[in-house]
C-alpha cells in the first residue's frame, strides 16, 4: 500500500505495534521533540495529536526535524514502493539512488525524465515532501551514516564518496540530520569489524525477512559468465563498469543469514551507485511479507511460499547488458547461453586484474559481435543492432525508465518480442508485477503447482496476484520440474529459463 492510500490511524497503528514491515516506508516526525523516528522505533509511542508522518526522510529534514539517535530511520531497508509504483516519483528515486544527481546535476534528472527542472521540483515536493536537490541530499547523508558505521575511511573519503562535493558540507549535513558529528556517528559502528583487504569496503545490506537469499545465490550461480562473475551457494561477485572507472562487488551471505557487500571503486563516488546496484541485483527493498500474504491466499500457491519464503527476484548489473544477455538467451537453453555469453566476453571484453574481464561494451557488440555470436543470421543482426542503438543513444535503457515506454521502444527493435522486452523490465527497473506466460519454464511449474498451463488460461489466472505477478514468475520457475539439456530449438517461444 502507498503512503497516500494509508490513513493516520492506519500509520499510527503500525507505529504503536512498532511494526517492522513499515521501516523505510515512511518515517514519523514528532512535534514535541522535532525529531523524526522509523516506525519500529524502541522509544514510546507519541501522542497522536505530535505526530506528523512524511513519506520520506527528506520531507522530514525539509520540515526542521532530525534523525532519531536510538533507531537511526536512515539505517532501514528502502521502500518497496520505488519499484511497485512506477510513477515519476519513484523513477526519480531510483535515478537519484544511481547517483544521477550527483553526476548529471537535477536538470540532467529532469531531463530523463521527460520534465522541467522546476516542474520536477514541484512534482516531487507535493509527492514526496522535497525537491530533487533535498531528496539526493538524504540519499548522501544515509551513504555517510552507512560509510562512517560499517567502515574505517577517513572522513575526508567519506564525503567523496557519499556525493558530497567538500568535507564541510559532509559535515554539516550529518550534523544537521542526525544531531551528530562524523565522529559520534562512528562511535556507534559494529563491534565485530569484518576483516578485508586492502582497498575494499565492506558494508552490512539491510533488509526485510523473510529473505531466500540462497534462490539468488542459484540464479546467479547457474548463469555466472568465468571471468565476469563467480557464484557460489552463499556469494556472488562480479566486475562491471561504472561511471569513474571499472569496479567489483562481492555480496556474500554469514552464518548469522546477514548479507555484506564488498566493495572495490576506481572513484569514490561510484560507491554509493554501486550499493544501490547490489540492492537492486538481490531485490533487498522488497516487501516479502506483503509479498508472501497475497501469494499464499490462493491455495495453489500457498505451498510454494511455504517451501520459499520470502523470494526475490534477481535484478541487473547493468541495464545494456541485461538486454544482450536476454537476446542472447532467446530460444536457448540457460547452458547454451552461458557458453554463447562467455565466449563472447572472453573476445571483445576488457580485461581487468589477474583474471577478470568487464562485460563487452555496446560499441564493441555492435562492431565485432557478429564474428564472435553463432546461430541465425537475423537473430545476429538483431543482438548488434541493438547493441549499436544502445552505443550511439538511439535506445535508451535505464532503471528509471518509464515501463511502458521502455516496453515499447524495445518491441520496436528487430528481433525484440514481449517475452523479452518483459524480461528485461522485470530485471531492469524492477518492475514487480511482469508476467511471462509465454515462457515453457513458467508453464511447466503452473502445471505442476496445479494451475492453468496453457498461456491464455494462465494469464487470466494470474491477473488476481497483480501487482506481485514477478514474485509469482519465480515461484513458477522454481516450481518447474528440473529437464534433461536438450538440442537447441528454433522455436519462436523461450525454451527453458533464459540467461541472466
């Protein structure tokens, strides 16, 4: 449920019951000591005539109120609604958390947006309670607090890489949201430090229980490209690019079922982009608890979510790369594409250290792909044609695309159907409600949980779980009885789950 589709009381319940599933979904401010608290706070409930509910920590510092020292609200887990709404609003959430503020300034936001600089301001301020320039000024103060907590940078390397464009405006900014200097902030770290090496932050990834970590863990693992990732049942890693230069990420699961991000940058602003691309790539701000309620109601699927609580469904690393890969992996089975997909990153990919390599770049697929791709000529053509549209701008793909139009611009690409332009906004902007029916691994597990298998009869089905269809998806495919490989197949519908 929305901010705006909830009532006070229904918020003030939730505060009363200090209820966990609501943190990071709004924040409430209280009048008498202009402090502003997550909704699982530990302190006492305040009366309800003090209390004022934002739907951002933004709004709550535009409003002359701090951050609680006991429940510190910019420590909890993001809200789900950046990717269940869809809107403008929460486009520009997830750009601002890709650091497009900080890179591109708030007419480069605007721009991507299709508007104004002042008609986003405006926008945003009567959705969100703040502007552009407040909402990537929260987003900063909670990469310092994360930074400062769970690692050992110097401040001066804090507020670089948090977005922060001096170390006094870090400092004022901390001081001003969490009535707390840097060094106050970080007397509050962890006791337990992880050991890591030289040059690599690690960082703790809040999140929302129940969390089927290891599903992603086997997604990934099952696709990981040598050189580009590694995968195994408790991590996955991976070089990829970023705006200041190439960087790894390791996300690895602890016995205490914590997930940790480590981290390497060649600039320290790409930090902060690149927490929210691991957050992305494991879907941590999901509502698994909203999620698993509406799935279980249904006596077909009540089993599934019993056997897998709480699953996620695995983002992207990058945008351009998830659309090559799903080309890639159309009509194919996941093995096939990942030895297609390896050989084609071991040509034109850019090697990085010892023994990694950096995904191909558009330029490079688009110009040398169709001497590295086997298969069909026109499906060849289709893979480089997209791959230059990406290169020269003629495609744009983002995580804040709108869907429909994102949808849209990708059926009208050669060799782009809906199985895959679906796909991809389900990986990509983290869409929770795409449906595959179309797709064989889906049927299979619809079939087997007892439901309709054909894709007319399954659509229609599935139209009563909207909007939580993606969730839906992967219970499906997990649900799929495993198969015998099998000869690749010229069929025009996905034979099996595609590469990731």
């Amino acid at each position: 449920m929305s901010f705006l589709a909830q009532t006070f009381d229904e918020r003030y319940r939730a505060i009363s019951a200090r209820d966990t599933r609501f943190d990071g979904q709004f924040v409430t401010a209280v009048r008498s000591t202009r402090i502003y608290c997550r909704p699982s706070c530990p302190a006492r409930t305040p009366k309800p005539e003090n209390v004022t509910f934002y739907p951002t920590s933004a709004a709550a510092h535009e409003a002359g109120y701090r951050a609680c020292k006991r429940c510190l609200p910019e420590a909890a887990p993001g809200s789900p609604q950046w990717d269940l709404r869809n809107d403008v609003a929460a486009r520009a959430m997830r750009l601002i958390a890709a650091g497009t503020v900080e890179r591109e300034g708030v007419s480069g936001l605007a721009g991507r947006l299709g508007y104004s600089s002042r008609h986003l301001t405006r926008l945003l301020t009567t959705e969100l309670g703040a502007g552009p320039l407040a909402l990537a000024r929260a987003h900063r103060a909670h990469t310092a607090r994360m930074l400062l907590v769970g690692t050992d940078l110097p401040v001066s390397e804090v507020a670089f890489s948090a977005g922060f464009s001096s170390i006094r405006q870090c400092n004022d900014t901390i001081r001003e949201v969490f009535g707390m200097t840097p060094g106050e902030l970080r007397a509050r770290r962890r006791s337990a430090a992880t050991s890591t090496p030289p040059g690599t932050i690690d960082l703790l990834l809040p999140h929302r229980a129940p969390m089927d970590a290891g599903g992603v863990f086997s997604w990934m693992q099952a696709r990981a490209l040598p050189g580009v990732e590694q995968a195994t049942a408790r991590s996955f890693a991976r070089h990829l690019r970023m705006p200041g230069g190439p960087a790894h990420l390791e996300v690895t699961q602890d016995a205490d079922e914590r997930l940790h991000l480590r981290a390497r940058v060649s600039a320290l602003g790409d930090l902060a982009p690149l927490v929210a691309t691991a957050r992305r790539l494991f879907d941590l701000d999901a509502d698994p608890l909203a999620v698993d309620e509406a799935l279980a109601a249904h006596p077909e699927l009540a089993p599934l979510v019993a056997a897998t609580p709480g699953i996620r469904v695995a983002g992207a690393a990058d945008p351009h790369e998830m659309l090559i890969r799903a080309m890639v992996g159309q009509q194919i089975t996941v093995a096939a594409a990942r030895t297609a997909l390896t050989t084609l990153a071991a040509e034109l990919g850019e090697r990085v250290g010892d023994d990694g390599i950096l995904f191909p770049t558009m330029s490079a697929i688009a110009d040398h792909g169709a001497d590295v791709l086997r298969g069909p000529a026109a499906r060849i053509r289709a893979i480089t044609g997209a791959a230059a549209a990406l290169a020269d701008g003629t495609l744009t793909l983002t995580v804040g695309d709108d869907p429909a139009a994102q949808r849209a611009a990708l059926l009208a690409m050669p060799g782009i159907g809906p199985w895959t332009a679906d796909y991809v906004r389900m990986r990509v902007i983290g869409d929770p409600d795409v449906f595959l029916p179309g797709d064989v691994a889906v049927r299979a597990g619809a079939a087997a949980a007892g439901l309709p298998s054909d894709p007319a009869g399954l659509t229609t089905w599935a139209e009563r779980l909207a909007p939580w269809r993606s969730y839906l998806t992967a219970h499906l495919w997990r649900a799929a009885p495993v198969r015998a490989p099998r000869k690749t197949t010229t069929s025009k519908t996905p034979s099996t789950k595609e590469i990731s």
